[in-house]
C-alpha cells in the first residue's frame, strides 16, 4: 500500500474506498481524517496518532499533497461518506458500535440505520459527551466486553482518535473518527450540493455559505503555496 510523509503526516494513497475498507479489514486500526489543516497543524501528539493508524486523505488539500509527491492515484475519500460505505459492505456480517453526537442524534442515527439496513447488528451505542473519567472508562471497559468488529466515534479531532486509541489497546477492530457525520446522515447538518462536491469545491461552498471560515481557508491557501515551493 502506497504512502508517503507530509510535515512528519503518514498519508495512505488509496485509488478507491474498496480499496481502504479491504485493507482496514486486515489492518484493524483506526481511520483518521486527513486534510490540509491537519497536516499544516500537526503536532507530535496528533503525529504519534495518525503515524500508528491509517490516515487517508479526506480533504482536497490532502490529495494535492499525495499527488504532489508523486503518487497519482490517490483519490479523496470523504469520510462522512466513507463510514457508510463500510456500514454497506460489513452490516449483513459485522457487528457495530456508535459514540458521539447528542443524545438524541445518536438514537436518530441508530434508528435510520436499522431502517437503511435491515438486520444490522448494532451491539450498543451511547452520545458522545463523556463528562467524567469514570464514564470514559465504562465506555471503553463496555467496547472490550461487547467485541463489535466495527467502532465509529464522532466526537471530533483529537478527542475522538484518542479515545479510539484507549480503545483499540484493549479490543482491536476497525475504528472510525467521524466528527459530526451523525449530524449529516440524519439531516441537521447539510453537505455541499454534489456539483460541488464532485469539483472538490466543498470547502468552497462552505466559505460562501459562511464567510466567517474564511481564516480557516487561509490555512488552505498557505498549505498549497508551500507544496509548490516543496518546503512541505
């Protein structure tokens, strides 16, 4: 499997997301989101993370680095699409587990995909806000004695890779950080309309929409000068 280092970011090549779900199957480890953000602000607590899993390139600026480097065919997996992908491909012969969102957005989510895929086997699922130390080891201690073969936390970064860390020592699977796709699949948040996200033009639609990320964009903007001059 293809990858290459960017700012100390280990970053898989991958051609398709067939491609990442069969090797995360024989991998067991985390998924983590990569994008031009995560890649310019990389710390060595994030670094150390990443490094250990699987970071796949989630965002436009990722790909522009891959492709930079020389590896071709990587292609942009978003990964609120991508946890479907998997839920579509493992849910007639792997169990799941879900943590993150609201209360009441996790149980929307549990009931949309019960409907969405008949016969699924969700072995539990909780909201993803853990106010003690106590409630964060119950929750670890409940995924090593339920073993579901697949984990999603949507919980954002770098609460979410950390907790999948906690998690993984004590019962390997597949693990996804999800951020607020939750939201997304059950309808209170909306994606880019698809011509959009088809042109890799998302993050564009999300500044017009809300201009005030324009400093977030700025980060986008200096991550691709910098692969031109090679200095990333």
């Amino acid at each position: 499997m293809n990858n290459t280092v960017i700012n100390g970011v280990q970053v898989y090549a991958f051609h398709s997301r067939t491609q990442l779900i069969h090797f995360v199957e024989q991998e067991k480890k985390s998924l983590i989101a990569i994008n031009a953000e995560k890649i310019l602000h990389a710390s060595d607590v994030t670094r150390s993370l990443i490094n250990r899993n699987i970071g796949y390139a989630d965002g436009v600026g990722a790909v522009w680095a891959l492709k930079r480097k020389g590896l071709k065919d990587a292609v942009k997996i978003p990964g609120c699409e991508l946890w479907l992908d998997i839920v579509r491909h493992f849910h007639a012969t792997k169990s799941f587990f879900l943590v993150g969102a609201t209360e009441a957005v996790i149980r929307e989510t549990v009931d949309k995909l019960k409907s969405d895929f008949p016969g699924i086997n969700i072995k539990g699922f909780r909201d993803g806000y853990l106010r003690t130390d106590e409630e964060r080891e119950h929750l670890v201690d409940m995924v090593a004695e339920l073993q579901p073969d697949v984990v999603f936390v949507a919980m954002g970064s770098p609460r979410q890779e950390l907790l999948m860390q906690d998690m993984q020592i004590r019962h390997p699977a597949i693990y996804q950080g999800l951020g607020g796709s939750f939201d997304v699949y059950v309808g209170n948040v909306k994606r880019a309309p698809d011509w959009w996200v088809r042109n890799n033009l998302e993050w564009a639609y999300r500044l017009v929409k809300q201009p005030m990320r324009i400093k977030r964009q700025i980060h986008l903007v200096k991550f691709f000068w910098l692969l031109l001059l090679n200095r990333i």
